[in-house]
C-alpha cells in the first residue's frame, strides 16, 4: 500500500514538474549558432522523425536566408521554441515556422509547422509553441486564420494541435508527397475568434 501511495505522489510530482517546464517554453528569433540544429530538423532523418524527412535539400539554402533576414520576413518566418526564462534566451529544443497563403484579393491565412528535436518530443512543449505562434501571429499580422496540418496518422501531432486550441476541418487527400507516396492529410486550424 505505501508503494502505490509514493507511486501516486511521484507520478503527481512529475506531472507537476512536467507543467512547470511547459511553461518554460518561450519561441524567439533563432541564433546564428542554433542554425546546425535548425538545419538537423530537416536533412537528417533521425531527427526529422517519422513524419518529417522529405529528402535532402540544399545545404547552404538555410544560411543564405539566414544572412539576408535572420529568417524573419514578410511571407513566412522561423522562431527557436526554447526552454528556460525568456529573457535568458532559453535553451533549443526546436523550431516553429510559418507562411503566407493567399486566399482573396486582400486577405490571406498563415500556415504553420514544427519541428522539434527528437529528445524534445512528448513532453508539450510542440503544444505550447504552436499556440504561442498562433498567438504571435494574431498579435502582429493581420491574419484571421492560421492553419496546421499533418499526415492522418501522425496522433501526437494531431493529438498536439487540438490540445494548443486548433479545431480539426477534415481530411486533404494525397496532399503532401513523402518518401514515394501521396499522403492524405488532416487540416485544422485556428481563427482570431478562438482566443476568446
């Protein structure tokens, strides 16, 4: 009996210790020396994960745009997702990231990703960041809408949209091509009204 107390409390400890760290997580701009863990989120599939590794692609075409904007402009930008004290910077767990979709004359949505590195994952912090971005971007563009999606049997990221507040739109079939098939893929997104 004294076991399955202490197992209770442990676990209640953890999960305490577990939501203190979630709101760690800050996103800021990426630093030039992050720039070799920002490059790993895409060109090597161990970090990529399952749903990420969409072949090898230039290798320089991160630090060309890093020295031109810092990864920062107009159409689409990447933030760091870190831990740790804002002000501190924080330590580099991933990355978050966003572009324009037109979708009339004058309006248009924002589309979001993630990558986060593969010891960062299943803890929350990909929930926390990508709300702290849709916040961001409501906060300083004017879009009404920004918009996530994934392959359908990605749960965890499914799993960490819904819980970051997007709402599921339905399924986009043979939308994103990876490693040699066509992939059905769940929308969900989130409009200005949703923070409410």
């Amino acid at each position: 009996m004294p076991r399955t107390g202490f197992r209770a409390a442990s676990g209640f400890l953890a999960a305490c210790y577990d939501s203190l760290v979630v709101k760690m997580v800050h996103i800021r701009p990426i630093r030039e020396s992050e720039l070799d863990l920002v490059d790993s989120l895409s060109q090597d599939p161990e970090q990529t994960g399952p749903h990420g590794f969409f072949g090898y692609r230039d290798p320089g075409r991160l630090r060309r745009s890093f020295a031109e904007n810092g990864l920062l402009g107009d159409d689409q930008g990447r933030l760091a997702v870190a831990l740790g004290e804002p002000a501190e910077s924080g330590e580099f767990v991933g990355e978050v990231s966003w572009h324009r979709v037109t979708t009339g004359p004058m309006s248009f949505t924002c589309n979001i990703g993630i990558g986060l590195l593969a010891q960062a994952r299943g803890r929350g912090y990909g929930t926390r960041a990508q709300r702290l971005l849709a916040e961001y971007l409501f906060a300083h563009t004017l879009a009404n809408r920004v918009e996530a999606s994934t392959e359908v049997d990605n749960a965890a990221e499914r799993r960490s949209l819904e819980k970051a507040g997007f709402i599921f739109e339905g399924v986009v079939r043979g939308a994103c091509f990876r490693a040699g098939q066509w992939r059905d893929m769940a929308s969900y997104s989130m409009v200005r009204a949703d923070l409410r």
